[in-house]
C-alpha cells in the first residue's frame, strides 16, 4: 500500500503536489596529468554541468515534444523585432503628426 505521498498509478488526490522525476546526468571530467586544473576549467565544468541539469529539467517538465530550438528562438526573435519597428515607426508618425498640427496653430 503507497501512502499519499508516495505517487503511483491512478488519480491524484486534489491539493497534492505532483511529483517529477529529474535524472541527472554525470560526467566524469579527465584532465591530463601535466595539465593544471585552473580557474577557467573549473568554470566551464560548473557552466557546462549547470547547462546540462538545465536542459534536462526542461526536458522533464515541458517534454520533447514541447523543447524550444535555435530556430524556435530565432522565430520568436524575429517577431519581436518586427512589433519592436512597427512601434517605433507608429511612435514616429504620431511625433510627425503632433509636429505638423503645431505649426499650423502656430502659423495663424
């Protein structure tokens, strides 16, 4: 018998949490015996560990099916840029606009 803690097969009970399983990858890091372990090594071991758990957090938690790629992300930069210069070009025109009705006030 599982307590109502422990997750298992059927429906959850309402105010529960949901559990997630998250695997982590480790791996093991091999430097050469003459090779110092300096400062940037331990950096980009740390960054590329971090990436890792990272991703695979993602991974769990949106699925596959549902994972952001370069292009995705390249999408999605493209669109914002676009709304960005459509903003800016309707701030110009307005600007214009104001302009242009001052100086007919100011001309009569």
């Amino acid at each position: 018998m599982m307590s109502p803690r422990q997750t298992g097969p059927g429906v959850p009970h309402a105010g529960q949490p949901r559990a997630i399983d998250v695997e982590f990858a480790v791996t093991a890091i091999r430097t050469a015996p003459t090779e110092p372990v300096g400062f940037a090594n331990v950096s980009r071991a740390l960054v590329s560990a971090a990436a890792d758990l990272v991703v695979g957090v993602q991974r769990r938690v949106v699925g596959d099916a549902n994972m952001r790629t370069a292009r995705d992300n390249a999408w999605a930069a493209t669109l914002e840029n676009r709304a960005q210069h459509e903003a800016q070009a309707e701030l110009t025109r307005e600007v214009a606009a104001l302009v242009a009705r001052r100086r007919l006030v100011s001309a009569r």
